[in-house]
C-alpha cells in the first residue's frame, strides 16, 4: 500500500457522474496535494466522468452489476480491480448498489461515501433532495461518511449546508447541491489526508 508520498484513490460512480466530473477536473488542475486517482469504475454511459478521466489519463473501467449473476460475484470482480491497482481509498460519488463484506473487509474505514442529505435526515433513501423539499425544511446539505455495514452510517468525515428557500424546487436547488459536492469530497480527500499521514507518521 503506498503510505509514503500520495494516497491512490479509485472513484466508482453509477451514472452521469457530475461530481465524480468536478473532482477529477480538479484533480487534473493540482487541487488534490497528496492524493493520485488511479482508476474510474462505473456503469452507466454515456459518462461524463468516465468522459473527463480518459482525457487526463486515468484508468477507466466500466463493470455492470448486470453481467454478474449475483452481488458477490459483481464485487469480487471490483475488489479484484481494486487490489490490482493498488488503491488505498474507495469514493462512492452517486453509486447506487450497497457494499458488502468482502470490499468492507478489504477495505476497512477506507471506503467513503457522500449522500445528499445532512445526517441523520432523509437516510437510506435516493430521493433525499427531494424528501428534504416535501418535507419543508429550510436546511439540508450533503455529508461524507466512512461506510460501514449499515445504509447509510458510518463516520462522519465532513458536511455542507445547503440553504432552501420557500419557493425553491429541485430544479432550483439541485445545482446548488452539485457546488457544494466538489467542495465537500475535494474537503474530504484533505482530511483523510491529514489523517491518514499524521498516523502513518506517528508509526
């Protein structure tokens, strides 16, 4: 596992990609101080992601849950992609299946996930902008949490407040929660930074 200069991060996304899209950009602009994505899965096409890694030259591999004839064959196909290019951290950006024991386990506290809602509201569900709206709060946001075996728990890493206003719909609101994503994983890959080397420094 490399521990010494940069941390090799994979990024795996379910549809268009938009944030995975931000971050990679900004990946490619030098935003990312110790951090190296080596490797894009993802499934849906066309990809907008998937379209930004092949122009700065990262790994792209689409896998689709639909050529396995279960979970655990899916998974193990992507755990074994992960090993062989040596990743240390997983980013889950808009990915939509659940991640089971064997990733859990070879992956321990390094699987990152970033849901759309402020935890603990609107949890276990892929309609949390819409659920916060309904419901009528003021204040919702988004949240980056180290998975675990539960939807949609886990550590807390980071969070972004999103202001909604009272005639705001989810056409009106969602750009806002696509400015704050790159904001908020490009916050979170800093603090697992910091973390990870301060640890590692400390051994």
């Amino acid at each position: 596992m490399n521990t010494v200069e940069t941390l090799n991060w994979a990024i795996m996304v379910s549809r268009w990609g938009r944030n995975a899209k931000d971050v990679i950009m900004a990946y490619s602009n030098g935003d990312l101080k110790r951090s190296h994505i080596k490797l894009l899965i993802y499934e849906a096409e066309p990809c907008g992601a998937a379209d930004a890694a092949k122009l700065v030259g990262i790994e792209t591999l689409r896998i689709l849950r639909k050529d396995y004839k279960n979970r655990e064959a899916y998974q193990r196909r992507i755990h074994d992609e992960l090993k062989y290019y040596n990743i240390d951290y997983v980013l889950l950006l808009s990915f939509k299946y659940v991640i089971k024991h064997e990733l859990l386990n070879a992956f321990p506290n390094r699987i990152i996930n970033i849901h759309p809602s402020l935890f603990p509201s609107f949890l276990g569900t892929h309609t949390a902008i819409q659920e916060a709206l309904e419901y009528g709060v003021r204040v919702s946001g988004l949240t980056t949490h180290i998975i675990d075996e539960e939807v949609d728990r886990g550590t807390i890493l980071c969070q972004e407040v999103v202001k909604i206003k009272e005639n705001d719909t989810f056409e009106s609101i969602y750009p806002k929660f696509g400015k704050k994503g790159k904001k908020i994983v490009l916050n979170t890959i800093a603090l697992i930074e910091k973390k990870h080397f301060e640890i590692n420094n400390q051994k």
